[in-house]
C-alpha cells in the first residue's frame, strides 16, 4: 500500500467577485482531482490550532502529523536543518528574505514593493547574500544563502523575545509600523537598514534593472525560532517516506520528520516550477521502496500573495495534470494498492493576498473502495456543504494512514 500526500500550498480561496463569484478551485479546469473526488472521502480540516499564525510551517508541520502545540519553534530553524546547519541549543535561526523596498530616503518610510525580490534567482541571490556576509556578518552573526530569496541568518547564542512581521504579510504597506520590535531587536533593525547601503548598487542588482526584473534592496528579517525536536515519521505512523519539493522549509520538515528528501532538478518553488518533475521523483521515490510521500507545490500560494487569479487558476490546473494525472498514470504502471490525501495547507486568497487560518477542503481517495462521495467537483462550496470536519492535521493523518 502507498500513501501519497499532494499538498497545494494556500489552493483554498474566497470567492472572486471578478469571476462571477467563484474560487480558483472552481474556476480551474482539473479533470484528475474532479474525478477523485467523486469516489473518496471528503471533509474541511482545520489545520491551524487555535492562537497560531496561519504560516505555511505550523500548516504543513500539522497536515505532515505533528502537533504545531508539540513540535512547533518558528520556521527559520527547518529552513537551517534543510541548508545542513547544525543549529546547536541556544543559537536562534532567522529567515532573511531578499526583498524589493521602494526608494524613499528613509527606511521606515519605504514601501514593501515585493517581498520576493522578483522571485530572484538563487545563483544571483548567493552574490549577494555573500556581500552582506562580508559586510555584517560576524563570529555572533552568521548568513546562508538558501533558494531564490529564501536565506538564513543564525545569530549564535541569540535573544529571540521579539516580534517580527512576515514580509509577505506587508505586501504594498509602509514598513515603518513593521520593522523589529521588543527590547534590543534594533540590532536588527540596523542590519536590515545598513543591508540597503550594501545591496543598492551591487552588480547584480544593476543587471536586474537593466532586465526589467525587480532589484533586491534590502533583506527582511523574521520567523525566527530554536533547533526543533520531532519523533520520527517511521515511529509515529509506521511508514518510511519521502518529501518532495522547493522550498527550504518543507525539506527541513521533511529532515525532522526522518523523511528522505531528494532534490529535485527544475523545481523553484515559484510559480513556474517544474511540476511534472516532482510527480516522477515521487514515482521514482515509490518505485525504490518508499511507502509514503508527502508532495508538496509552493506555486498557488506564490499566485495567492501576488494576488494574481489567472496564475492561480494555472497553478492548479498544472497540479491537476502534472502531478495528479502523472502520478495515477504511474501508480496504475506501478500496479499497486495506493491512498492519496489532496489538500491545501491554508487558504491564501487573491483578495487579501495573504493567508488565512479557516479550515480546507480535503479528499481520501482509495485505490481499493469504490465509494460514492455525493461530491461532484473538488470546491471549497462543496466539501464544507457536506458537513464533514476534521479537527486538526495529525487527526487527518492519523485518519489517512491508519484508517482512524
Ligand atoms: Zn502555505
């Protein structure tokens, strides 16, 4: 039996009063999954505990089966354990983003033009990355490159009291109001504002202007947390597994959870990752004796934040096709017994480009049973019509794997 997880990060949505009142999920053309979900079992799950923030790391941490309430200490430490940093006891981790302010004179006046720096790429990030290593690194202070704009600052016996503001949560807003606070977090306050002076006229910022491309001006310190400490996925549900995606976070899930996390070539984790390849390396994963995947897709929520429903509708068509009607096909090949559990982790809807902690809709789907759901089409309108509610993500899990 293989059990096979697909997750589209921020799928779920409101409806859009641009397209007649439908969701993306509506809207997207996804024969596979409409298909599915005619013959599975259905419900919304609330995956986000009560008092947490509806952050892609407490939501995929919950849908993998650990109890964000146990397991959860900020998201930077998974993204250090996926770059292979030894995060020892008292050394906090930091997500340094690379981000586009605009131009005004000062910091806390400028506005967060774009929180991905223009999905740079990871080759030109490195660069500069390393200039500000150089600049205002120090035996205290250490800086990673990661992917894209996803990088890693640890400050080694660090303070970690502070409260710190995602940048994608500040899309278009003046930062003044967002920057670092609680005692001695000017620290960083400074490091992000002197990262402006370092980052404004490297090279490779001047190329990306001379493209057309947004330059990243500054880099945006946040989601900060200690070295986490999971039981291993084998010894809470019993199945050796793999973790197939882009994004630094999920893999350093993946590592605590003990599950195998190949790379995959072509996948960025944006909008224009390569889809077909994460269904073959989680085939490929399968074929050499895995019994669990848990497949993960950045690129509806990357859509979500940008606000832009044309991309989303696309990102979940490409699911459909690429990844789910990939897999079928193979598993089919592959002549074997298998469970796959759709969801998305949270809603990130269009209208309010940002995420959401409300509950989403999931499906089972069993090779073996040939149930009728009474549903027609994988929406959130009609799963949470029917009723059924799962209260949080490791019950969800518990429910896929061990039939609970
Ligand atoms: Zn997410």
């Amino acid at each position: 039996m293989k059990y096979i997880v697909i997750l589209g990060d921020g799928m779920a949505d409101y409806p859009l009063a641009a397209y007649d009142h439908k969701t993306p999920l509506q809207l997207a053309h996804k024969p596979y999954i409409d298909q599915l979900v005619k013959s599975s079992e259905t419900g919304m799950v609330q995956t986000i505990p009560e008092g947490y923030p509806p952050g892609s790391d407490v939501a995929n941490m919950s849908v993998l089966g650990y109890e964000p309430e146990i397991f959860y200490t900020g998201r930077s430490p998974l993204e250090a354990v996926s770059l292979g940093v030894d995060l020892r006891e008292k050394d906090i981790a930091f997500r340094c983003n690379l981000v586009t302010l605009s131009l005004e004179e000062n910091y806390g006046d400028k506005t967060m033009l774009d929180y991905s720096a223009g999905e740079i790429t990871s080759a030109e990030a490195a660069l500069l990355i390393q200039e500000i290593s150089k600049e205002i690194g120090t035996e205290e202070f250490h800086f990673y490159p990661g992917i894209s704009y996803r990088h890693l600052m640890v400050w080694i016996n660090g303070a970690w009291e502070f409260d710190l503001t995602p940048p994608h949560d500040i899309s278009d807003r003046v930062i003044g109001s967002y920057l670092p606070k609680g005692a001695g977090s000017d620290v960083l306050t400074r490091m992000m504002i002197k990262s402006e002076e370092i980052l404004k006229n490297h090279p490779v910022n001047q190329k990306r202007k001379e493209l057309g491309l947004q330059p990243a001006t500054s880099i945006w310190l946040w989601g900060l947390g200690k070295k986490p400490n999971f039981t291993p996925f084998v010894n809470k549900y019993g199945l050796e597994g793999s973790v197939i995606c882009a994004v630094d976070l999920i893999k350093g899930l993946g590592i605590c959870a003990g599950l195998n996390t190949p790379h995959v070539d072509g996948a960025t984790g944006g909008v224009h990752t390569d889809f077909l390849a994460k269904a073959e390396a989680a085939l490929a994963e399968l074929k050499a004796g895995k019994d669990f995947i848990y497949l993960h897709v950045e690129a509806p929520d990357e859509a979500g934040h940008q606000g832009n429903a044309q991309e989303k509708i696309g990102a979940i068509e490409k699911i459909d096709e690429l990844v789910v009607g990939r897999l079928l096909r193979g598993l089919e090949e592959m002549k074997e017994d298998y469970r796959l559990l759709i969801l998305p982790d949270h809603p990130t809807p269009i209208s309010i480009k940002t995420h959401t902690a409300e509950p989403v809709p999931f499906l089972i789907y069993d090779s073996r049973r040939n149930v009728s759901s009474g549903i027609n089409r994988y929406t959130e309108e009609e799963i949470s019509a029917q009723g059924n509610f799962v209260k949080s993500g490791p019950a969800l899990m518990a429910k896929f794997i061990k039939g609970e």
